[in-house]
C-alpha cells in the first residue's frame, strides 16, 4: 500500500503523529515479507533474517507490534521511550516524499505504556532505545542516570537488546554526559545494573532460574550506547565500552549524511579492534550503501527516511539491492562481509 494514491496525500499532509499512528495500524502489509537466505546474520546470540532493521523513531510507542517485521526487516528498534510520557505534541515531523524533519520533541507514551506492548507479544528480534526525562536533562541532569537505570529494571524483561541513547540534538541536548567521567560513571553503574537482573547468580544457587527463563526475554540482555555526529569523544567511549562489558554502539549522522557515518563506523572498528557490535544509521538510501556499512565494519544498520518517504516499499526494495550488491562481489552471506573494507586497504 506504500505506493497507493492515499499514501502521498496522508504523508504529505496530515500532522506527523496521526499520519504515522495510520501508517503503523492499518497501512502495513499483512502477510511477512521473507528476506533471502543471502542476509542471514547472527550476533550477540541473536538470530537476524536480514541485518536491516528499522531504527529508533519509527514506532516509539510499539504501535505496530509485530506488522514491522512483514517488511522483511531482520529488526525492530522501538522508542525512545521515557519513564512516564512526554510530550503531546500533534505533530513532530515534516514528512515529504523528499525528506524527514524533525521539527519538535519526539512524542512517547513512556516506559510501562511500552512494556505492556510488547508483553505478549512474542515478535522479534527487538530493541528499545532509552532516553531520560526531558525535565531532567534541563534541569536536574544528574538525575538522568536514574532515568536509565529504572527504564532498564522495567524493560529489559520484553526486550532483545536495550539502547542507551546519547545524541545530542536540538530538542534534545544531552551535553551532560560529553565528559568523558560523567559517561564512564553511567556506563559503569549500567553494567553493575545489567548483571543484577532479578538477581541471576542467587537464582542459579536457589535453583529459581527456570522460573525466570519463563518470565524474561533473555538471561542476560545486550546493552548498546547510541550516539551521533555530535559526540567527539568516540575512542574514549569506545574505550569504556570494553572496560565495563558493554556488547555495542550504534552510531551514525542524524543530519543523514552517509560519509559522516560511514567515517564513524571506521573509528569504532579501528579503535575496538571488532571486538564490538557496531549498528549503523543515517543516510542510507540504497542497498548498496547498506554493504558499504557492512564493509566498514558494521554488523547491523538501521533505517528511518525511506520508511516514510516510500512507504513500506524502501525496505523491500533496499534488501533486494543489498542481495544484487552481495552476488555482485562474490559475498555469500553478510558475514564474510564484515570488515573487509580493511582488508582491501591493506
């Protein structure tokens, strides 16, 4: 349906949040849309059909539960959500067929709304992006690593991987955490936060652990950092990633230019010698870039314009970009792509 006649007219036209509450609930496709064989990926013990997936965004609220992965999208990232709702506002972007601009905060209807989303909902494999109060980021930023952490108690039971969002932007400046021992402070307390959940090694030793199995999504959730073009320090929180067991970092360019974050990708491999998930976004328009991504190093990479100015049709048509770009340098699955951008330059 993302090339019907109403589909333009509703984009073009209707206040962001309505046009996009529309787009999740009644405009996706029905039936899943399965990627080829080729794009099959595995990390952090987590099996992906494609390694494109939809970024943070998209659907905030899990408004679409499972209808997202009938794209063909090998994930879904939802958010970013705060621990109670914010801001109610109509309309937060300007959509086009050309472009996305946000032009307000993100609305989200907050932590404990998401999880009972997702509750029953067996869809997958899913992340949730974190995000602090805005109150608190203006006004009382110390507070925001409480905002994490109580996000992360609530969520990570109905999550496959957690975000820890850091972009700085104009709605939403996070500038708090750009020295360098304010962000290893929220990265330590994270971990320890990370490997308590519900008690693990006590549930082991009380022999309480099968009941958990039943209870959360996973034993032990992947926790990834998320930051943008803004942030200078990457090697050095690259560098804290490592020391405190953190699986990953997303990063790319919000401004959705493609050799800024294709640079980024670069500095993250090179300064964690691979060792970490990188998932990369912004300014990917075709499955060729998607495995110039990958080259560089990137395991997964996301999306978010083409979501909205072609409609459900750019994911479909990105995958099979990406398979044609693949046979075309003789990859046989997305794997044996990772990194070889390096080898080449070699």
């Amino acid at each position: 349906m993302g090339s019907s006649f109403a589909y333009p007219l509703m984009r073009d036209y209707l206040p962001s949040s309505i046009f996009i509450e529309i787009w999740l609930r009644i405009m996706l496709p029905r039936s899943q849309n399965e990627p080829s064989d080729y794009l099959k990926t595995q990390c952090m013990g987590i099996n992906f059909k494609s390694p494109i997936g939809a970024e943070a965004g998209v659907d905030i609220n899990c408004t679409s539960k499972s209808k997202l992965f009938n794209l063909g999208l090998g994930f879904v990232e939802f958010g970013p959500v705060t621990p109670t709702a914010e801001n109610k506002v109509s309309s937060f972007l300007k959509i086009n067929a050309q472009e996305v601009i946000q032009i307000a905060p993100f609305r989200n209807s907050g932590g404990t709304w998401v999880k009972k989303q997702l509750l029953h909902n067996p869809s997958g494999p899913r992340g949730i992006s974190l995000s602090p109060h805005g109150k608190n980021i203006e006004g009382i930023p110390h507070l925001t690593d409480e905002d994490f952490l109580s996000l992360i108690m609530n969520l990570y039971p109905v999550s496959d991987y957690l975000t820890i969002n850091l972009c700085s932007s104009p709605f939403r400046k996070i500038d708090y955490y750009s020295k360098p021992y304010r962000y290893q402070n929220l990265l330590h307390k994270v971990s320890e936060y990370r490997d308590q959940e519900m008690g693990l090694q006590t549930a082991y030793e009380t022999h309480l652990i099968n009941f958990i199995e039943e209870k959360a999504r996973r034993l032990c959730t992947p926790i990834f950092v998320k930051v943008n073009e803004n942030w200078q320090d990457i090697e050095g929180l690259v560098s804290a990633c490592l020391k405190f067991g953190f699986d990953g970092i997303i990063v790319g360019s919000e401004k959705q230019d493609a050799e800024i974050s294709r640079k980024m990708i670069e500095r993250v491999y090179k300064a964690s010698d691979g060792k970490l998930v990188i998932i990369s976004y912004g300014g990917i328009q075709t499955g060729k870039e998607v495995l110039e991504r990958i080259k560089r190093g990137a395991k997964l990479v996301q999306i978010y314009h083409i979501l909205f100015t072609e409609g459900p049709i750019g994911a479909q048509r990105i995958e099979r970009e990406l398979v044609e770009e693949m046979k075309k340098e003789g990859f046989k699955n997305v794997d044996e792509a990772v990194g070889t951008y390096y080898f080449k330059a070699k």
